[in-house]
C-alpha cells in the first residue's frame, strides 16, 4: 500500500512529536510543513509560510493541524474547504462559538476532522474505563485527580503567547484532564473553580483547585498545576510519553466507588468481597493493560481514518463537550461561581 502524505502546520513541541511518529510509521510520510515562523522545516521538508499555500502546491492526504489554539478552527475550515481530511489539536478551539463554527462546517460536508485528545487511544485509559463500566467499583462515588507538575522557564521564552489568557494550563493541560474523567466516570454537570499566579505573576493561570459534579451523581476534586515540582500528572505516571519524567509506582487518578476503587495509571484495584466496610479488608489486584504511546497509535487511527477504514474516534461534536466544560472551568476561577455544563 502506498504510504499517505501527511503535511504538518505549526512546528511546536507537539507538531515536531507528531514529525517524529510520522518518520517512524509506514503507513505515511510527511510531505510538507507550513509556519510563518519557522527558519526551515525539519529533514529538508517543503515549508510554506501559509496552510492555504502549501494545501495548493502539495495536495496532500491529510493535514495535522499543531497550531496555536486560535487558529485550529479556521485551519480545519480550510481543509474541509479543500476535502481534505485533518487532525486538529486540542483543544479543537479557544471559544464555543469557533467549535460550533467547525461543528457546523463538518457536518455540512463528507470530510473526515478528527480531535487530538490522543489519551483516547491510551490502551490504560481504555482498560481503566471498561472495568469501572463494568462495574469493577460499584457506583462510582468520588473521584480525586490531580494535574501538578513543572513546565520550565523554557517553555513560556519560546512561545510567549504562553503567558497570555488562553496559553495556561486550563486550555493547554486540564481540556486532557477533563476528557479523561468523562471517559472514566461520565458526563460533569457543574464546576467550581479557584485560580492563582501567584508564583510566576503571568496574566494566565499557574495553579488551580476545582470541584466537579458528574451527572450521575459522583463528585470530584482537581488539583491542577504546572508551577509545582511533583510526580502527579498523567505524564509522569503512565511512562506513555519517553520524553518525560517517569515514576510507575505514582497515580494521578483514584475513582472510588460503592464496591471499590480504582488507581489510574497503575491499574490497582481494591475491592470489597462482601459487606463494603471499613473493617473488612479489600481484595487487592491489578488490572492488565498494553503499553503504548497514544500519539503513535492516534496517528494510526489518522491514517485509517484517511483510507475510509474508520469514522473519527474523537469528533469534533465530542470535543465541544470538553471543551465547554474546561471553560465552564476557567469563567469559575474568574468569578467563584458555580458554572453549570453541557449535558445530555
């Protein structure tokens, strides 16, 4: 079969991630970059210093869209516009209004747009959902998560539309977080929501502690931030990413419920064998899971997804709901309101 062309827009950290697993498959190849910044695209690649440019010279298969958040939407316009198929970022944008626009745009055509939340891929993720489906812990009735991390000095000098509102760690990390909890425990009908800068003084968010309240009734804690020097993020714990810090023996996620509870990402569960009490001992095990990197097996889906092989795992309508909740998130830190969600 012959390997799809893939054109990549944007050169960030994650748009070069997505060059690396694209090099390493053999399903496709990368054919082109476009960046109005970039000096030169990686292993002498065509670079284009627009998407519409580069759509109009190379016609490639498909489009991975790695920009910044603001332009996701009008990117993935373009393609449909083009019929090509594409992989947009999350979060699939910055406002509802733009994600409704994309929604709209994609369901009046036949073109294929699917959203990166890659952790939709992740086999732990998946086995962890299934099991607490299935009733590994009984009704779901708490669940504590947390998101505390350090990204450094780095980080915010090669982009600084990093410190500006939008660029933290509420659109840029929790939209993950947030997507993750739906899958586990289900849709989130209300947040609450505290935010501070305190520690690096940006106009955007560094740490924040929110409330969540699920639709079936479970409630949860969240402790989000990337100022702190700790091992509690999906990042960390999962090992699925090499280019992080890796402590196996951590979890982020804890989903309690009436017959037990289940520890994510090491899988350790703990169950009630009869009376749930806090006298009687709780059966102790682990549940199995593969080991991948999402992003590899995302870029696999992509591919299917281009040759007609399978609808988009994460659509953009499903994006929407996520996206809305982590704004639903970022208008209660600014007013230390309970914010109502979507919910079906």
């Amino acid at each position: 079969m012959k390997p799809l062309r893939i054109a990549l827009a944007g050169l960030g950290v994650i748009g070069r991630a997505h060059l690396e697993w694209i090099g390493a498959s053999a399903e496709c190849v990368a054919c082109a970059v476009a960046d109005p910044f970039a000096a030169a695209a990686p292993s002498g690649l065509p670079l284009y210093r627009s998407l519409g440019e580069l759509i109009d010279r190379e016609r490639p298969d498909g489009v991975i869209l790695a920009t910044p958040n603001a332009v996701h939407v009008d990117g993935a316009i373009e393609c449909i516009a083009a019929g090509i198929p594409c992989l947009v970022e999350k979060p699939v944008a910055d406002t509802l209004a733009d994600a409704s626009r994309l929604a709209a745009a994609v369901a009046a055509s036949s073109v294929a747009v699917l959203v990166g939340h890659h952790r939709r891929h992740s086999p732990i993720l998946q086995a962890a959902a299934a099991a607490i489906a299935a009733g590994a812990v009984g009704r779901v009735v708490a669940v504590m998560a947390s998101a505390v991390f350090a990204k450094p000095a780095s980080y915010f000098q090669e982009a600084p539309w990093r410190r500006q509102p939008g660029g933290g760690p509420i659109l840029i990390n929790l939209v993950h977080e947030i997507d993750n909890l739906r899958q586990l425990v289900g849709e989130i009908s209300q947040v609450q929501a505290l935010a501070s800068n305190a520690v690096r003084g940006f106009a955007v968010e560094d740490t924040v502690a929110i409330n969540l309240r699920f639709a079936n009734g479970a409630l949860g804690t969240f402790m989000l931030s990337d100022c702190a020097a700790s091992v509690r993020s999906w990042e960390q714990t999962s090992g699925e990413n090499k280019a992080y810090d890796h402590h196996g023996d951590e979890d982020c996620y804890l989903v309690a419920g009436t017959r037990g509870s289940l520890a994510v990402p090491t899988l350790r569960l703990h169950q009630a064998e009869g009376e749930a009490s806090w006298f009687e001992p709780l059966a102790a095990s682990r549940l199995e899971a593969a080991r991948a990197d999402p992003l590899q097996r995302q870029l696999a889906h992509f591919c299917a997804m281009i040759r007609g092989e399978a609808p988009p795992l994460v659509p953009v309508a499903e994006a929407l709901k996520t996206l809305d909740i982590t704004l639903a998130v970022a208008a209660a830190a600014a007013n230390r309101q309970a914010q109502p969600c979507f919910t079906e």
